[in-house]
C-alpha cells in the first residue's frame, strides 16, 4: 500500500483544506483502483515546522529549516555531458501535415485570466539567396471553441503575419517565414476544458481538434495544478529527454526562460554546418541563424504547447542579429504574450496571473536600467499586485543574478544592482533563469547576504541544449573567471569583489559560497506545486531519472512568511 502511495502522482502531497491553516493536513490518495487498505495504516507526519515526515520516514524539508549547508553533487561520468543536435529531418522535426494550408506549429499563451492567445503557422518557409515573402492578407485566422467536443459554438478571427531573416553575403542564406497567426480567444470560463480547431475555413484548412483545460482565477485559494520550468532547450536527443518527461509530469503551465531553439548555434556546433563559421564565411561580418531551427522546434513542441499554456521570456540565443541592424525577429514574431494586457509596451518584459500567482517575465537584453522604460513598467506593475488575491509573487529572467558556476559567473551583476531592491521591497517569492547550463537553488538571499525575508532563487538552465552540461564552477582551483570574461551580449558589465565574508575582497569564493544551497550538473527540468497563500513544493527533475518512480534531483518546500517579510514597499503585512 505504501508504494501505491509512494508512487502515485498525486500521492504524499499535502492537500490544504484549510489554505491558510498549515496544522490540518489531509492526504490526497490516488484515485480508487483495487487495492485493498490494510488496518492499521501507519503513517507518521510531522505538522509542526516542518520538515514532512511521510511514509517510511521519508521528510521533504522546507526553506525554514535553512539556511542549508552548501552542497554539491558533481557530474556524473557515466553520463555524456551532451548529446548532438536532431537532424532536420527527424520524424519529430519534419513537417507533417499533407497540405501547406494546415496549421502546425500550434501554441498556447495566457493573455488574461480569461482568455488565451491561439498561435501556429501556414504556408512554406523559403531558404534561399533570393527569397519573397508570403502575402498573409491572402489567408484567414480563425479559432473555433466550446466546451463540448465536436462543437464549437464561440468563433474569433486574429491577425497574421511573416517575418524575414536576412543576410546579403556570401554564402549564407536568406530565410522569409510562413504565414505566423495569432487569435485571441475569450470569454473563457476557470477550470474548464475547452476543445477548439484553428486555421482558415474558406480554404478549409482547419486543424484536428484539441483540447487544454483553462487556469483557476487568481485567488488566494486557487493555484494550477503543476508550473513546469525549463530553460536552454534547443533540439538535441537530450531535449527531446526533458521535453518527454517534461510532459509525463502532466503540467497545467510550462514556463520557458530563455535559449529557446539554438537557431543561431546550427551553422557551427549543430547539424551539418561549419565547425568553424569565420573561417568559412570570412566575408560575412555577421553569423546566420539557420531559421528552419525555429519551424522545427515549433513542430517538436506542438504536442506540448497546442495543449498546455505555453510563456516564454528571451534570451541570448533569441537575439539573432540581422545585416539591417534588426535583433529578435523570430521571437518576436513568433510568439504571443500578454505584454498590452500588462501594461508593458515590449514583448520583451510582461506579466500576468495564474490563479493565486503573479508572475513578472523580465528581459535582460533590454534595457533593464533604474531611468528605462522597463524598470518604471515594473514598479508600476508590482505596486499594483494585491498580495491577498495573488500571494505569491514569481519572477523569470534568462540569465541569472546569483550563480556559483565558472560560466556566466557575475554575467549580469549590473542588472541585479539596478533591480534586485525593488523586487526585494516587494518581497519576491522565487525567481527563476537559466543562462547556466546546470541545476543550482540558492538559500533565501538579498544582495549577497543570507536574509529569511529574501526570495529563492532557482537555475533551470538544463533543458538540454547543444552546448552541452557546465560542470565548472568559480571556486574549483583554477576555475575562477577573470572580471573580463563574461559580459554580456548587451548591457554593461559590473564585476565586483565581495566586500565582507570569507570571500571578502575576492572575485570568486575559495569554496562553494553560503548562499548557493545546492547544485549539480545535470540536465532536467522543475516542477513548482504551489499548496496554499504560504506553502509550494518545489521539485527539479533529472533526466537520468526518467525511468525511475519517485525519483528527482532536488525537493523542497518553499514557505513563505508574509507576518515575518513585512513588505517595505507596501508597509502592510503581505497574506
């Protein structure tokens, strides 16, 4: 009985009747099969401060019981450090409708609580030194929907588009997109399963029918079911790992934070490209992105995001600079994010809620600065989240502030320097990135220095990508990065020494620093459960543990103490 517990999904998770009571605990058993209960079942919980204490003695702790002792677990060598990328022809990469007309590439993104926004695209993509666009006024966009199957009483049309990519030299090659729709659907009622098709129907070229189900509305007593978080996916085999296993933990919201198809990557470290692009191209000043990458990965993700709300925020990977000057076409072209409903003139930064969460999508490859557009848009943001409604306050960004790993080390320290306090005022919860191609959690932390009241910060930059597992870190003998080494693609670059600590006057530590709680070298993904206005279970999944039952990396509760973390910001306690 107990492994029919253990095993289960749902099974050894506190169910919160009393959302704000964290002494009455009820079990949420799997759904009844034909097992039968032995008398008396034994089953030890510790309901005081925590940690758990579950069946057989197993005990989840939970950032009260921290700060935790520094803790790495190095690099498998059994496992290969990376794998290559898929070939353009893989069966999960080829196109596969019949007819150019049929959608593919479908997605989900969140634009309100009550409505969702509808993507996928059209027509051929052309890979060439001459290429014309696709004339998209030629074509509709249309989503059927309803809440029964097979029909579909509400219909909204959206808009299309195509986009370009180009470079005039030499030896590379011009890309222009298929015809990209975006449809607003509304009206959507919480936690209900829509069935809905896309496409044109004049043609008709209408999609099979699909289904997702919508997110509860924000409230202190509703959360989704399960928030996925991954970063740095691009197409290899080991993507391919994640996104499986991704898909197995059955998420109701998938967060992307960065490093999204590894485009730009194809033409020297991927495929069948140059091992060497300057010395292949030595008259293009500027490195081509292979644009089919993104058709491809689009049609790898489709059976996720065409059913699973689907939020991305850029990174690195997505800036693809073109002759022209222009950076970011694809990404934003390609996707749709509630950056309008948010206030937010960029697709760049927006936010938005799901249920009893408030999330602030960040762009670190914009302006971030204290006197920018994107700073003042988060001020106005976070002075507007009613932390009774949506407790939990949750940020992304690609790159992240606080990392222990040789890579990126101190990368973008300019941008924590502008930022960090505000959201510190606010009393951010968890903020998430990737950038770093490995697992790391850090103790609650603000500006360097261990703080109860500061937010958890989370690595997830894992997701598998051609650049394979970074397995140094800054305090391994000879690993320290000089100043210089990591600066960004954009924006400035602010090493510093620590000023107190056993690291003081120092670039790197001597030893893995007090503030980094874990990290290994894996890839994988997260899951983020969130229980009630005070309690959500953190969970990061290795991809070595795919075939294993209740197996993960890493696993916490992540509390929150709104009467202890009195809100400067706000001078209010934050329930």
């Amino acid at each position: 009985m107990l492994d029919t517990i253990r095993n289960s999904r749902h099974a050894c998770r506190p169910n919160w009747n009393q959302r704000d009571n964290p002494w009455t605990i009820y079990l949420t058993m799997p759904p009844p099969t034909s097992f039968i209960i032995p008398t008396p079942l034994l089953m030890l919980i510790a309901v005081t401060t925590m940690p758990f204490l579950l069946a057989a003695g197993e005990s989840i702790p939970t950032t009260l019981d921290g700060p935790f002792k520094p803790l790495t677990r190095r690099f498998d060598p059994s496992l290969r450090r990376g794998s290559g990328d898929l070939p353009i022809d893989h069966p999960r990469l080829r196109k596969r409708n019949v007819s150019s007309d049929l959608p593919e590439q479908i997605a989900l993104a969140l634009s309100t609580p009550s409505s969702i926004w509808v993507s996928w695209v059209t027509g051929d993509a052309v890979v060439g030194k001459d290429v014309k666009p696709l004339d998209a006024t030629l074509v509709s966009s249309e989503v059927w929907y309803g809440k029964e199957k097979g029909k579909y009483p509400l219909k909204k049309k959206g808009n299309a588009t195509v986009y370009s990519q180009l470079y005039p030299f030499d030896g590379l090659l011009n890309y222009t997109s298929g015809i990209i729709h975006h449809v607003l659907i509304d009206g959507l009622e919480p936690e209900t399963k829509y069935y809905y098709r896309c496409g044109d129907s004049s043609v008709p070229a209408m999609s099979d029918e699909i289904s997702f189900e919508t997110l509860p509305l924000p409230s202190k007593d509703s959360y989704p079911h399960r928030i996925a978080f991954v970063g740095d996916l691009g197409l290899t085999s080991n993507t391919t790992t994640t996104i499986d296993h991704l898909m197995d933990n059955d998420p109701s919201l998938v967060v992307i934070v960065g490093d999204l198809t590894y485009a730009n990557q194809y033409r020297t470290t991927g495929g069948k490209g140059a091992s060497c692009f300057s010395c292949s191209f030595p008259d293009a000043p500027i490195r081509e992105t292979y644009q089919p990458r993104w058709d491809a990965w689009g049609r790898f993700m489709e059976p996720l995001t065409s059913k699973v709300p689907t939020m991305v925020i850029e990174g690195n990977h997505e800036i693809e600079p073109q002759a022209s000057g222009v950076t970011f076409k694809s990404y934003s072209e390609r996707f749709a994010v509630p950056a309008s409903e948010s206030g937010s003139n960029s697709n760049f930064y927006y936010s938005f809620d799901a249920g009893g969460v408030h999330f602030v999508m960040l762009g670190a490859y914009v302006d971030y600065n204290q006197t920018g557009a994107q700073y003042a848009w988060l001020k106005e943001d976070l002075s507007k989240v009613d932390r009774a409604v949506t407790p939990w306050l949750v940020a992304t960004m690609h790159p992240p502030w606080y990392n222990s790993y040789s890579s990126h080390y101190q990368e973008f320290e300019c941008m924590r320097q502008e930022m960090e306090e505000l959201l510190y005022q606010h009393r951010l919860d968890i903020i998430f990135a990737g950038h770093v191609h490995a697992y790391e959690r850090m103790n609650r932390i603000y500006n360097y220095t261990l703080d109860p009241c500061g937010a958890v910060y989370i690595t997830i930059g894992d997701g598998g990508n051609i650049e394979k597992v970074d397995v140094d870190f800054a305090d391994d003998p000879g690993k320290c990065p000089s100043p210089g080494d990591n600066v960004p693609e954009i924006g400035g670059s602010c090493p510093l020494n620590f000023t107190s600590g056993p690291a003081k006057d120092k670039f790197c530590w001597d030893r893995q620093p007090d503030w980094s709680a874990f990290r290994e070298s894996s890839f994988g993904h997260g899951i983020l459960e969130v229980m009630n206005s005070t309690y959500a279970l953190w969970t990061w999944h290795r991809n070595q543990d795919v075939y294993k039952d209740d197996s993960y990396g890493d696993q916490i509760y992540i509390v929150r103490q709104p009467n202890l973390c009195i809100s400067p910001a706000t001078s209010s306690i934050l329930a």
